[in-house]
C-alpha cells in the first residue's frame, strides 16, 4: 500500500467523448437506418440530460475516491439477486503440466502454507505492489480483502463483511465441515503438521448431520431464500457458531473425493476438470467465501472465487504466487519460474518426500473440530429447492478447455503482434464463422492505475475488426491485403485498449445513469436492469446476470435462437 496515495483519482470523461465511443461500438451492430436514428438520439442526450448526468458524476469525483467503484460493486454484483455460482464466481485451475504430488493431504498442505506465507505479507504490507514496466505502480486497495471475507446475502442487496484476523480455516469433506487451526501456541502451522490434521479429516467416518451434505447449495442458488433461511435458521445456537466458523476462517478448503487430471489426448478429462472448479456438484463449495480453495483425491488443485469482493488479477496473484512457492519449496521439483518476487521459505522442511508426503516432523498436530447443525424441516426444504437451482444451472454450462501448443505469445511478440488484440480479432473471426454476423463483445481491461480502480470495458467488435473478418472469407481478397488489414487492427486495438486503460471509465460513466427518461438507450445493444441501473456487457445469461468469468476459455450453451458470443476471455 505504499504507493496507494500517490495514486491519481479516476477523473470523469466529457459527455462527447463518452457518446463518440458509444457510437463507435455500436456502428458495427447496426444497419444504417438504425445507426443515423442512434446517431440523433445521441445528440439529444449530449445536448440535453446528459450534461446534468455528467454535473452529478464530476459533483462525486471530487469528494469520492473514485466515482464508479463503488456503484460497480452495488449494482453489478450485490444487487443481483440470482445465484452467483457460475454467473459471477470465476475459478481456476491447476497447472496442469506440472503434478508434484497425488497425495492429496499433502498437496493441500504445502497449498494452503503458501497461501498463508502470501497473507502474512499482505498483512505485514511487505508484498511488493505489482509495477506497470517496472515503474507505475498499480492500485493494491483489492487486496484487503482476500481473506476472511464473505458474501452475507440479503433481501434486497448483499453485503461484503471482511474480518480482521483468522487462526482457523473451515474443510469440506464428504458432506461434513471442520474448523481446522492453522496457527497454534503463537506460530504459523508447518506443512507436515497441516497434513496431520487434514488427514485426521479423512480417517474419520462420522456421519454428516441431516441436511450438512447439501448446505454450500445455499449459496448456489438465489439469493432471496438464502438471506431469509440465513435469519430465521442461522441466527442463534449451534447452525449460528457453525456458520460463524465457515465466515469467519481465511478461507475454505474442499477435499474432493473424485480425481482431476489432464490428458492431451482426451480434452474431456480437462473439461471435467474446469466444471469441478467453477461449480462443482452445486453443493461442495461455499461460494459466499472470497474463495474456496479445490483439492482433487489425486492432489490436483484449483479454485472458486467471489467476484464481488475483487476482480480475477487479485486472486491470479495469489495463485501464482503459492504454485510458484510451493514448486520453489521442494528440492527436487521443477522450478515453476520467477513469477512473482516470493518469500523463501526460513525453514527447509517444504516440498515434498519422494512418496509425495509434506517434510519435516510434526510437533504440534491440533485436532479439527467438526461443525455441528440442526436443521428443522423447513429449512431443510430450502436448502434441497436451492440444490434443484443450482443444478438446474450447472446443468445449462458447456464448458470446454482448449490445449493449444502450435504457438504462443512468443510467436505474436516475434512478429510485433499484441497478443491481446490478435486474440481478440480471432474471436471475432470465429464467430463471424459461427454466426454468420457481429454481436456487442465485452473485453475487460482493468483501470487499477487510478486509485480503487476496478475494470473498464473494451468493446473488441469495431468497424475494422468486422472488415477484417469479412476479407478473411473474401477469396477476392489477397494474402497481402489481408496482412495488411490485421496489422492495422491491431494498432487500432492496442491505441483504444490504452486508451480505456491509462485514461478514464468511458463506458461506466454511463452505467450508473437513470434512463427512464433517455432514449438513447432504447436498442439491442445494452440491457436495463430492474432498478433502471446499466448493465453492458457482451453475452448476458437467460436472467439478465453478469456472465460468468473463467481462467481459460469457455463456451456457453447456444441456444437455438439469439445465438450470443461464445467465448469470453479471461480476466
């Protein structure tokens, strides 16, 4: 956080610069006739009633940090009353190339070591903040509260509550929870002593209490009967201690009883692997919890995580961070590569011994603590109509992971290439292929060189990005012609990708705008939302809810008609 306050205030762009962009992400959308009436409808909102929306927005600027982020977390992701499981929590997974140890106990172990080792900086404010080109530092404010944290579901809007200090996390195995400690006698755990007692977890055979199997499906399924089961069913007694536990630990840990693995040569092992990480069974991850940290039987990892808190880069760090601390850990496992600057390790006792168990000796070995529930048949209902929404929902994703090794971003750098926009430009070339036209495309691009700043939108799909596709499937078009035009994309991409990422929140100026009164958002290209609040984005799901996020490529089902954009990148 030693930079935070050196940070520049996200400042309001002008109405003009606001509707210019506007226009230009939906001229590729539009046929002529619509496109002049837009173009007018444009005008008379810039002339009239969007001077007093922009008084109000640059009247916040000045006393508010920053003017868009707080609206983001309300409306975008609090106020959403549908589930957050698949439409909003995002997830990741292992790195599938690398497998130091199928002990599944142990992997854990030196996991969720790492992760502590990573909190005990945040805490400490020793984690180095993340430099643009080594020389702008980025806004570190998402990091507070990566741990201890929780989503508390509401009747009309949630909450985020963020606890200040945590010496346990809660363990999912088999239907039932535990409170395991982590710190004991004043000291971090080692990971040995970790294993002990994840593996006391998995040698006891006691039976989960009636309805403790499918209580996480709570938080997969609508929030309204969650927040009122939350009241009437967990505010006093033991279901109130217990559910203080899972709130209150650093994070949640599930200990998965069926393997994940990657197979080059059958893609449906990592596509199985992927839904495990972003919706699991619908009721064997607490997706209130800033994130639940995945272990497969076979010691295969991955994770789900609340978005509302924070967004994708803030997690990816972490991640990253613990893989590469974990692989620097042991002596004998391949070095995963410089990722991050990370601690090393004061004791050698880490990595892994050659039957894939934790080193080291344990000293101090605290028995987990069973969670215990009472739930009345009420309650017990909701939990099993929260169960049929999730997997109702679930059961509406097609997911597919794609393994492509002919070439990377080495290859797009070597030939002066951004690997953003040559990505994008694919995307929008293979669902020209698809759909036959052009649809409204979200890219995120994150503004966090303003203080508080989250994500701003980066509409990909743009007058030259649809003539290239088209001159790509022009056989009168030649090769050089078709060099041409990608080239030129691109500088396009990356000038308006820089643009959205060192300058200011264009198309959010807009989002937090009551529209009841303002034409020109009446068109395909936006959606109202009930409390009349924008939401743009570029493949919405059949409720209205912001799409789903993932860590590699994914594909929505396609329905028959109104055929949306497929693939999202991540973020």
């Amino acid at each position: 956080m030693s930079y935070q306050f050196s940070l520049p205030k996200l400042f309001v762009p002008s109405v003009k610069e606001t509707v210019n962009k506007y226009l230009r992400s939906v001229k590729p959308l539009m046929e002529d006739e619509k496109y002049q009436r837009m173009e007018k409808l444009s005008k008379e909102f810039q002339e009239g009633s969007g001077k007093k929306f922009n008084r109000y927005l640059v009247l916040k600027s000045w006393w508010a940090t920053n003017y868009v982020s707080d609206w983001w977390e309300d409306y975008v992701y609090l106020s959403g009353r549908s589930p957050i499981m698949v439409n909003s929590n995002f997830y990741a997974i292992d790195a599938v190339l690398l497998h130091p140890s199928k002990v599944q106990v142990a992997r854990a172990a030196n996991i969720i070591h790492a992760m502590l080792q990573y909190r005990r900086d945040l805490d400490k404010e020793s984690l180095m903040p993340l430099m643009l080109n080594k020389t702008v530092p980025l806004c570190s404010a998402q990091y507070e509260r990566q741990f201890q944290t929780t989503r508390i579901p509401g009747i009309e809007k949630d909450t985020i509550v963020h606890y200040k200090d945590s010496k346990h996390i809660a363990v999912y195995h088999k239907g039932r929870y535990f409170k395991v400690y982590i710190h004991f006698r004043g000291r971090l755990l080692k990971p040995c002593e970790i294993e002990v007692s994840l593996q006391k977890i998995l040698d006891d055979d006691v039976e989960p209490a009636v309805g403790e199997e499918h209580l996480a499906a709570l938080t997969a399924g609508d929030r309204v009967p969650w927040a009122k089961a939350r009241q009437e069913y967990f505010s006093k007694g033991k279901n109130k201690a217990s559910l203080d536990a899972i709130e209150k630990a650093a994070f949640v840990l599930a200990l998965d009883e069926e393997p994940q693995d990657f197979d080059e040569n059958d893609p449906s092992k990592l596509d199985r692997f992927a839904r495990s990480m972003l919706h699991g069974k619908g009721h064997d991850r607490w997706f209130d919890k800033s994130f639940t940290l995945v272990v497969a039987s076979n010691g295969r990892i991955g994770f789900n995580a609340e978005h509302s808190w924070a967004d994708a880069p803030i997690m990816a760090h972490l991640w990253e961070f613990s893989l590469s601390e974990e692989f620097q850990m042991g002596a004998d496992a391949p070095i995963m590569g410089h990722l991050w600057e990370v601690v090393t390790a004061d004791d050698r006792d880490y990595g892994y011994t050659d039957d894939g168990h934790t080193r080291g000796t344990a000293e101090i070995c605290p028995n987990p603590i069973k969670l215990e529930w009472e739930f009345p048949k009420p309650c017990l209902q909701v939990i099993e109509n929260s169960l049929e929404v999730a997997k109702q929902l679930l059961n509406d994703v097609d997911l597919h992971l794609l393994y492509h090794n002919q070439y990377g971003k080495g290859f797009m750098k070597s030939v002066k290439i951004s690997p953003d926009a040559y990505i994008q430009l694919a995307l929008q070339l293979a669902y020209y292929r698809t759909a036959k036209k052009f649809d409204l495309t979200y890219e995120s691009s994150m503004t966090r060189l303003f203080r508080e700043g989250r994500t701003e939108t980066v509409r990909s799909c743009t007058v030259e990005s649809c003539q290239f596709a088209k001159a790509m499937d022009d056989p009168t078009v030649t090769v050089s012609i078709k060099k041409t035009d990608i080239f030129f994309d691109i500088e396009v991409g990356n000038s308006e990708g820089m643009c959205f990422y060192t300058t200011m929140a264009e198309e959010f100026t807009i989002e937090p705008i009551q529209v009841e009164d303002c034409n020109i958002f009446e068109n395909q290209t936006v959606i109202v939302s009930d409390n009349g609040s924008l939401q743009i984005i570029g493949a919405p799901s059949d409720n209205g809810a912001k799409p789903s996020v993932t860590s590699m490529f994914s594909e929505k089902k396609f329905k028959k008609e109104g055929l949306r954009v497929p693939l999202h990148l991540s973020r």
